[in-house]
C-alpha cells in the first residue's frame, strides 16, 4: 500500500482514476477510513469520471500510523494534505472533505488557498462555534472500559461507529486533543474560492451549517431531506451535486 513519510508519520494513501484528468483530494471524517467513507459508499466510482482521486487515511485513523501523543495531531492533519499533494507533485487540486475532514478543509482553504480549486465540505457546520480545548466528552468515550460506561449520547455514538470500523480507540482518544491554530471570522470571510456545503437534513451533531454557508462569500448549500449524519453519505443527491459541482468549475 502506498504511504509517505509526513514530519515523522507513516501516512497510507490511494490514487485512483486517470492521471490526465484534474485532481481532487478526499480527507475523511472521525473513525472512518479512506476505504470507509470513500470506496465503500461508492464515491471513488464516482468521482473518477470527472477527476483523478487522491484519498489519504488520516493519521490515527485506516492504515496510517496512529500516534498516542495529541501533540501529533491537530495543525498536523491539514499539513498532512498539504505534504502529500506536495508528495505527489500536486501543485492545485479541488478539495473535498467530510465531518473531521470537513473541518480540517476549511483550516486548508484558509490557509492554503493558493492550493485549491474549489472545496466540497460535507457533514459540518459552523465551525467558528465549535468548542474549544479539544474534545474531552470524545476522548473520555474513546478511553472508557466499555461503551456501557459513556453519558454523553453524541459521544456514545462516536465511541460505537469506532468500535464498528475497528478504529484505535487511544489513538483517536489523541486526536481529539491536538491543538489547532484557532479558525476566525475574518479567514473566513476572505475565502475567495467556489465552496460546496452539504449536510443531511436530520444531521443533529453538525451544528448550524446555515451559520457556516452565511460565513463564507458565495458558498452554496445544499441540505438533503430524510438523511442524517451517516445515512447522507453514500446518498446519490450527495453525489450528483459534487459532480455537477465539479464539472461546473473544471479546471483549465
């Protein structure tokens, strides 16, 4: 399996699709996978009409190397992408994130803007209004002895879609911890790159993706009826929005 060397840590990585088309990069969401929320829901299928497909598994997280230490984490997710596109000599890409990787793309399309196309962000919300100093109810869910012990009915949640993946519960205990340089009002407000938000109607984890469209100068919205955070995934109104999305914004 293809992996590289990112500031000390093994990260496995997939290229699908053909070289000759535009590329697009994929960053999955919490105790997922690249495999889990891209191959299996049929996204790479997808997308590969339309672009060639990077996916990588966030580090803690599929195949990459999973770290104990927060300290590894947070700032080091969306320079993970950075490094792999840098890796793979990817200097512009379209960027698509889910949940997690919805959270780590708004850090990249501040941050790196230069880098992108466009950015799908699927399943987030109002990112300013996320709490601060990690997320100790989800480290506490990952670390507890069984889920039986786990109050906090978001966090319970989390803690059975890890153990359903098959997920290293202490290495996503550690990154939920990391430090993140602080997302503003103002990085937001200065995006000036074409921004896809979708969410599932009945999504109740994401906060208000409403708030997070309004922050972003012409970001477009879309929230489909009937699914909620995990069910809006493999969902075909989902996927036929990216592509129209994608093929709307193609790159020269």
């Amino acid at each position: 399996m293809p992996s590289f060397d990112s500031n000390g840590v093994s990260i496995h990585y997939e290229v699908f699709g053909d070289e000759e088309k535009p590329p697009i990069v994929l960053v999955h969401g919490f105790a997922a996978s690249l495999d889990g929320n891209w191959v299996r829901p049929g996204w790479i299928d997808t997308l590969k009409p339309v672009r060639q497909v990077v996916a990588l598994d966030c580090r803690g997280h599929g195949e990459s190397e999973k770290p104990y230490d927060a300290a590894a984490y947070g700032d080091n997710l969306p320079d993970d992408v950075i490094r792999l596109m840098d890796h793979l000599g990817i200097q512009k890409a379209d960027l698509f994130g889910y949940s997690m990787g919805g959270r780590i793309s708004t850090r990249l399309m501040t941050a790196h803007p230069e880098r992108f196309h466009s950015v799908v962000l699927g399943g987030i919300g109002n990112v300013l209004a996320a709490r601060k100093g990690g997320r100790p109810h989800l480290a506490e869910a990952m670390l507890a002895n069984d889920k039986s012990e786990v109050e906090d009915p978001i966090a319970k949640g989390f803690r059975i879609f890890a153990e359903a993946t098959g997920a290293d519960l202490k290495a996503l205990a550690a990154s939920t911890q990391g430090s993140w340089t602080p997302l503003t009002a103002d990085d937001l407000s200065k995006v000036d790159l074409p921004v896809l938000i979708v969410v599932g109607e009945q999504d109740t984890l994401i906060g208000s993706a409403d708030e997070l469209q309004a922050s972003i100068p012409g970001a477009e919205l879309l929230t489909i009826p009937d699914r909620e955070h995990l069910t809006v995934v493999p969902d075909q109104r989902f996927k036929d929005a990216v592509v129209r999305f994608l093929k709307e914004r193609s790159p020269a």
